[in-house]
C-alpha cells in the first residue's frame, strides 16, 4: 500500500516535472523568436522559466530517490565486505534523510516568510507562496522515500 500511494505521489510529480519543462522550453524558443524577429523579447518569459524550474528541480529530486537513479561514484564502497556495505549505507542514507528533513523544515519557514512579507513575482505579480508549498511537498516526500529505502535496505 505505501508503495503504490508514493508511486502515484511521483508519478504526479514527475508529470509536473515535465510539464514544466515542457513549458520552459517553449517559453525560451517563444522568446528567442520574438527577439529574433521582432527586436522584442518577452519581459515575463524570464520569470515563468525561473518558477518552472523551481517546480521541476524539487520534483526530479523526489523522482531520482524513487528510482534510485542518484549518480554515485564508487570506488571503494565495491570493495568493502558486505557487512560495512550495509553500515555505510544505513549511514549515508540516515545523512539525506536527516538533510531533506532540515529542508523540509526550513521550507515551512520559507512559506511563513512569502505570506508574511506577500511576495509576488514583479512582472506578472504571481504568487511565491504556492511554489514553497510544492517544495515542502517534494521534500517532504524525498525524505519518506528515503526513510522507506533505508529501512527496507535497498541498494542502488
């Protein structure tokens, strides 16, 4: 049951992380074309691609924990007997749970500082506070991912 609610929980991330890809590479080629042509960039493009990519960053980290797709150089870890292997892995993973738990934390703080202080972007006026509300989200889900990992003893 944890299993399936976390992969639908990515797989909706992971579709956002797209989405917003997606959308930024359009916005750039949309800006890029009106400079072009039209001596006449879009002010806002700057902006939007800035909240795409706080969108997907967050999202592709939940993703990559999931799938276990982190990039890890291994040099030594190989050699060690299967015993330290497990210590060190418990270990390194105790580490990210411990640091997406901070972040997750600190995110709160963020959210609290971005309705106190009514932040918005200065183009369009949009919002910040939804943006760290998908952080905290995204984080918060990492942090359970990697918690799940740690207890079950999954290797990458």
């Amino acid at each position: 049951m944890y299993s399936k609610i976390i992969q639908v929980l990515v797989n909706i991330m992971i579709a956002l992380s797209c989405a917003a890809l997606m959308a930024m590479m359009l916005l750039t080629a949309m800006d890029v074309g009106m400079r072009y042509f039209f001596n006449s960039p879009l002010v806002w493009s700057t902006e939007l691609t800035e909240i795409c990519m706080g969108i997907m960053v967050p999202a592709s980290v939940a993703y990559c924990t999931f799938k276990g797709a982190h990039v890890c150089v291994d040099l030594i870890y190989i050699h060690l007997p299967d015993v330290i292997k497990r210590i060190v892995y418990v270990l390194s993973e105790a580490i990210v749970v411990l640091a997406m738990g901070i972040i997750t934390w600190k995110s709160f703080d963020l959210v609290d500082e971005l309705l106190v202080m009514n932040t918005i972007t200065p183009d369009l006026g949009l919002p910040m506070w939804p943006i760290g509300v998908f952080f905290i989200f995204t984080f918060a889900l990492t942090t359970v991912i990697t918690m799940g990992n740690m207890i079950k003893g999954d290797r990458q």
